[in-house]
C-alpha cells in the first residue's frame, strides 16, 4: 500500500475489538456491506488500520498508550481477582489502562499524520502533530498477520505479513 496516501489526513479515532488496535484515520464515510443477510450499512473512516503486533503511542519519553495495556486494570485495588480485560465500558475504576487512557489520547485528536514509513522489518512509524508518534514492533520471527491497512474508498485490503499465492512471504494486497 501506498504510505503517501495517508500523509497529512488525520487520526480521527481509536478502538479495540479484543485484543486487536484499530486506528481510524481520514474523514468519515458510509459504505455498504453484502452479507447472506443482505446489505447493510456502516459508518467507517476513509481508512483504517488493525494491528494484532505490539504497538505504543509515544509522546517525548512518555508512553501514553501501548498494546499491553488492554490486560492491565486501571486501578487493581478495586477489581477482583477473576478481572477479565476484555469486558468494555464499565466504571473508570474497573477498566482496563487502555480503556481509561484511549480516552485521553482521544482528547487529543485530530492528529494530523506528519510522516508515515515502514522499516526494513515492516514495523511501521507514523509521526503525528503534537510531537506524538506511533510504532509498532513485530515480536515474531515467523510470519503471521501482524497488521492491516483497509482503504475503504477502493476497498483495498493490505496485510502485513501474509503468503502471497507465489509462497512470498511480505506485503500482500
């Protein structure tokens, strides 16, 4: 995928489904999805991307938000030792450091994309306004699906690591 593409849009939002960040980035957008149960419509950002790698939000030498923050409680004095991570909206008090924290960074936004670029391991930098960065950094030797970039305008898919059909291992679209 094209990286230029995304320079000077916007991070617009963040969520979670499980364990998996998923960045919304550029303007909104309603787009129709074919199912067996017929078409339905959905509310998506112009583009997106889902990262099941380790990742953080940076600010000077400040974390303000990283992967695993999702199985960490915001406060452990006050859940119970069966806490799961992965039940949202609850109280402050019983969430997880991500849910609380998310918030925040959301505060923050729009962040403009200053920079965006993969390195030669294929962990990806963006640099956003606000002296805020984000990087991921892919923890695994062996090749799986680490992330994706979806562009809801062409509706073009591209994943990071994946087999191509030529048993290529890398960027496949």
């Amino acid at each position: 995928m094209n990286l230029k593409k995304f320079t000077d849009t916007s991070l617009t939002n963040l969520s979670r489904a499980a364990d998996m960040l998923c960045l919304c980035i550029g303007d909104p957008r309603t787009i129709e999805i074919k199912s067996p149960k017929g078409t339905i419509t959905k509310k998506v950002s112009d583009y997106a991307i889902h990262f099941q790698c380790q990742w953080r939000f940076v600010k000077g030498s400040q974390i303000l938000l990283a992967s695993h923050d999702i199985y960490n409680p915001y406060d452990e004095s006050l859940v119970h030792e069966n806490w799961d991570w992965d039940i949202c909206g609850r109280e402050k008090e019983q969430s997880s450091v991500f849910d609380v924290r998310s918030k925040e960074l959301i505060n923050e936004f729009p962040l403009k994309i200053r920079n965006i670029y993969y390195a030669d391991t294929c962990d990806l930098h963006i640099d956003f306004d606000k002296a805020i960065y984000f990087e991921t950094f892919i923890s695994d030797s062996t090749k799986r699906e680490f992330y994706r970039a979806i562009d809801n305008i062409t509706r073009e898919h591209t994943v990071v690591f994946d087999v191509d059909y030529s048993g290529e291992v890398g960027f496949y679209e």
